[in-house]
C-alpha cells in the first residue's frame, strides 16, 4: 500500500513539473522572413501587397491582439483565430503607393500573447509613376549644396509602445557627389537612401521615432545633426528639428471613465506680450532678472480625478517656461511664468506652449504666443 502511495505521488509531482514547463513554454511567435522587399512598383497599380508566414514555435495557442504600422499608407489584415503550437497563420500587409514616389521603408509590430510579446517586420520598395507628369517638390532648405523639402518633423500624436516615421526628401542641387550622415540619439532610427548622392539625384532622410527608447510622457523635442561632406571632403554641418508628443490613447475609454477624468482648463487660450520694448525695461505684467518679461499662465483641475501635467514646453529657444507642479488634484491649480528675452528678439515672434497631460478629452493643448518688435 505504501509503495503504490509513493507511485502516485511521484505520477503526480511528475505531471505537475510537466504542466509548470508546459506553461512557462507558451506561445512564440516567428514569421518566414522580417524584411519584405517589393522592388519596384508602380504608382498607378494601387495596392501592394505581401502576405508573411506566422508560425507559432511554443506549446500554448498563438493570438494576434494587435497590428500597428508605422504608416497610414500600410493596412495590415490577420485572423483572429489562435494558431496552434507548430502550426501557421498568415499577415497581409498592404502598402498604398498613391502620392507617395520614391523610396519606402515601413515597420509593422504584431502584439500577441506570445513570451517574447512583440514582432516586428519591414517592408521596403521603390515606387515609380508610369505617367509623364510628376509632382512638384520643392526644396526651400540648405545644408551646403544638399536641398531638403522641410527641417522640422513633427509626430503630434505617437502612443507609448509605438515607433512611427517620417521622411525627408531631398536633392543634390551641387556639382560633386554628397555623402549624408547622422548621428541620432537612441530613440530616433535615420536612414539615409541613398547616403551618397550624385549630382542633381533626389534621396530621403527617413526618421523613426521610438517611444520604448525615451520611456516617459509628454513633448520630446532635439535637434538632429546632419552633416553633408562633398568629394574634397569639406563637410557642411546642419540640423533638423524633431519633436513628437507622447501621450496615452484613450480611444478604448469608456463613457463612464471619461467622466470620472481630469480636465484641464486654461486661464488663456493665447498669450500677446504686444509690442516689446527696443531695450529692457518696459513693463508688461511683470520684469524679471535679466531683461526678461513674463506673463502667468494658470492650469485648473476641473475634472474628478488627479490632473497629470507631463509637460509644458515651447520649442521656440525665446521662450522660457518655469514654475508649476507635475500632479494636481481636482479643483486644484498651477501657475506658471512665461519669459520671453525682448533684446534677442529681432522680428515677430509667432510661437506656441505646448501642454501635454493625461486629459482624455484634449492630451495635447497648443497656447498661441506672440509679440511685436
């Protein structure tokens, strides 16, 4: 009796080792290939599309939760239904290439259940127009003889998780090749293609903007150096403006939740310093040290639950933003003074605050700021 005790006892502790391994396996996800390449394709044939091969290489049911590109232009499409262990399931991607001439290089992320949670796949391509006329780009701004259609990239609304892109076209308007390079700060991805341009080739700069790498809320704003060497190797140094503001996505918040959120109210919605003063000294609503003149802007919780206040910035290097707290309970409020410098302001001055919070019902609240000279 005892020895048939001590087999059931082992049966068991065997089979409950064997479940715990079982579970700690779970699912995996892999795909046939993670960079797509569609070669040239035609602007007036619509829709390219690939399908990627998903396996899924754990011991638990796969389920796709969620696909997210980082680009409107690529739409993907997958079942719903959970892919067995070993089995395999499929990922359309579908690229739109209406408008959009020129090299393309597009990351897609799956969210699944899956132990190492997220997959990313890339897909790359040409696209060219079959029609005679082709659409005007200008290129307004220099970096020595390198000629850009734009110096400021702005992802108003990237989620946490998220990696977005944009792209810069640009064209060697000089008489010799040019060699692009960046050096990014870890959260932003640069891809130069081509990196060496020939004389009057048109290229782009493509930025990939990683929320995982900044890992907090609110307005990142730099400057990314560009520098642009021609073939006696004298280089030319430049910057493009960056900013994105990370904010939660409250697409999924409840009626009922959103009525329990912070709101945050304003004491203006713009803020006129009028005309400034040739020299320091005049008087507007107060004078700090150093020149500076400021006005107050107030933040009031007006909503049931805490006001999270992630930043309140201005890209513009005139403005000084200071004071304020970083939480504020319902009712509660908090001033802060905005500076600006009279003597190093040469012309008009159009800029914007940006307030970044965790209201549901405005993330993102743009404060107009101007004065005369």
């Amino acid at each position: 009796m005892l020895h048939i005790r001590r087999v059931i006892r082992f049966v068991t502790l065997l089979l409950l080792i064997s479940s715990f391994t079982y579970a700690q396996k779970g699912a995996v996800i892999s795909s046939d290939m993670q960079t797509y390449d569609f070669g040239i394709i035609a602007e007036a044939d619509g829709l390219a599309t690939h399908k990627f091969t998903i396996k899924n290489t754990g011991a638990t049911p796969l389920v796709i939760n969620r696909i997210t590109a980082s680009c409107g232009c690529t739409q993907p499409e997958w079942s719903k239904a959970p892919i067995a262990p070993g089995a395999t399931g499929e990922v359309k991607i579908s690229y739109n290439p209406k408008g959009r001439l020129g090299p393309f290089y597009k990351s897609i992320a799956i969210h699944s259940n899956a132990r190492n949670e997220r997959l990313t796949l890339y897909i790359k391509g040409t696209v060219k127009s079959r029609t005679v006329e082709q659409p005007v780009i200008t290129y307004p701004y220099s970096i020595g003889e390198l000629k850009l259609q734009t110096k400021n990239i702005q992802y108003s609304r990237i989620y946490p998780g998220e990696s977005l892109e944009e792209s810069i076209p640009v064209k060697n308007e000089g008489k010799e090749p040019l060699l692009i390079q960046s050096k990014a700060p870890d959260y932003l991805t640069v891809t130069i293609s081509p990196d060496t341009l020939a004389p009057d080739e048109t290229g782009e700069i493509t930025i990939f903007f990683h929320t995982d790498k900044v890992k907090k809320m609110g307005r990142i704003s730099t400057f990314l150096p560009l520098s642009v060497e021609g073939a006696g190797k004298k280089k030319t140094e430049g910057t493009v403006h960056v900013a994105a503001n990370i904010i939660n996505n409250f697409s999924h918040l409840s009626a009922s939740a959103k009525a329990q959120a912070p709101v945050a109210g304003f004491s203006l919605t713009s803020l006129d310093f009028g005309k400034l003063p040739e020299k320091s000294g005049g008087i507007i609503s107060f004078i700090g040290i150093g020149g500076k003149e400021s006005e107050s802007l107030t933040i009031t919780n007006t909503g049931q639950s805490p006001l999270l206040i992630y930043s309140v910035t201005s890209d513009d290097e005139w403005i000084d933003i200071s004071g304020g707290k970083k939480e504020l309970k319902p009712g509660a409020s908090s001033t802060y003074k905005v500076s600006i410098r009279p003597k190093e302001i040469k012309a008009k001055l159009e800029t914007y605050i940006h307030i970044l919070s965790n209201d549901p019902t405005g993330p993102v609240r743009l404060i107009k700021i101007t004065a005369e000279k």
